[in-house]
C-alpha cells in the first residue's frame, strides 16, 4: 500500500471552497450594514481607512460643580479609591491623580473610561458597580484636585 499525500496548499483551497460555501457567499453583517454597537470615539483611536467606526463622544455635564465634586470626593474614600491612589488622589500604590502627568490621558472623557473600564495592571473596571453619573462626580472631583505645590520629578540626575 502507498500513502496518499495531501498537498498544504491543496487543502487551504478546499477549506476556503468549504466555508465559502457554508456562508452562501455573503458578506459579514458589517457589510450588510447592519451597526455595530456605539463605543467611545477619541482622538487616539486610528482608523483603518478614511471612515472611523461609529462611536459617541463623551462629555462631562457635571463639569465644575461643586455639588457634584463633593459628591466624588465622597464616592473616592466610600469605593477605596484612595487605597491605591492616596489621600485627596496625591498618588500612593496607585499613580497621582493630581500632578497633571496622565498615562492614559487626562481629559474628562478619558478619565471616564478609565474609570468606567479600568485599565491594565491595576485599575478595575468600575462600569459595572458604580453609574455613569457617579463617575461623572468622580471625574468632577479628580478634576477640581489642587496641584501639589512640589511635583516629583521625572529624572532622578543632579546638577555637577
């Protein structure tokens, strides 16, 4: 008895006729024109081609209240905010929320969905517990912290 060979190529033609075939031909529900779900839209995102995906733009109507600052600075110590990132956000496990150096940016928006999402190597994903609202005044609160009088600096040399 001789063993048959099958050909790689010969068989990535066959599994491409297969699922061809299994989809009747149509495109993919995106080509359909069928919408994905909104997502958030930042400057950041790059896009594959000339049109972006569709995407909302978040903005913060809480922006400068008082009331709703002093409603995150109590959400920030009722939700442990402080655990990681200090006293009044001055930074401690977690980075400074008050130094103005942001690594996932500092606008409201994009603290939002820090907060809303979390963020790799530390940060939980607060969407699911806290509303958008309450967030809001968290991003309100972090934006209305005063700027530490002595920032740390960024390199570590000394002067000869």
């Amino acid at each position: 008895m001789s063993a048959q060979r099958i050909c790689p190529s010969g068989l990535g033609l066959a599994c491409a006729s297969l699922l061809l075939h299994s989809c009747g031909g149509k495109p993919g529900p995106q080509a359909a024109g069928v919408p994905a779900p909104a997502g958030i839209r930042y400057e950041a995102h790059l896009a594959a081609g000339a049109a972006p995906p569709s995407g909302a733009m978040l903005s913060n109507t809480m922006s400068g209240n008082a009331g709703a600052a002093k409603t995150g600075a109590s959400l920030f110590t009722a939700m442990n905010c402080d655990g990681c990132h200090g006293t009044e956000g001055a930074g401690w496990v977690g980075p400074s929320l008050s130094d103005g150096r942001w690594r996932y940016g500092g606008s409201d928006d994009e603290i939002f969905s820090s907060i809303y999402y979390g963020r790799p190597k530390g940060m939980p994903a607060f969407g699911g517990v806290l509303s958008p609202d309450g967030i809001w005044q968290l991003v309100t609160y972090i934006k209305a912290l005063p700027v530490p009088p002595r920032e740390a600096t960024e390199s570590w040399e000394t002067s000869p």
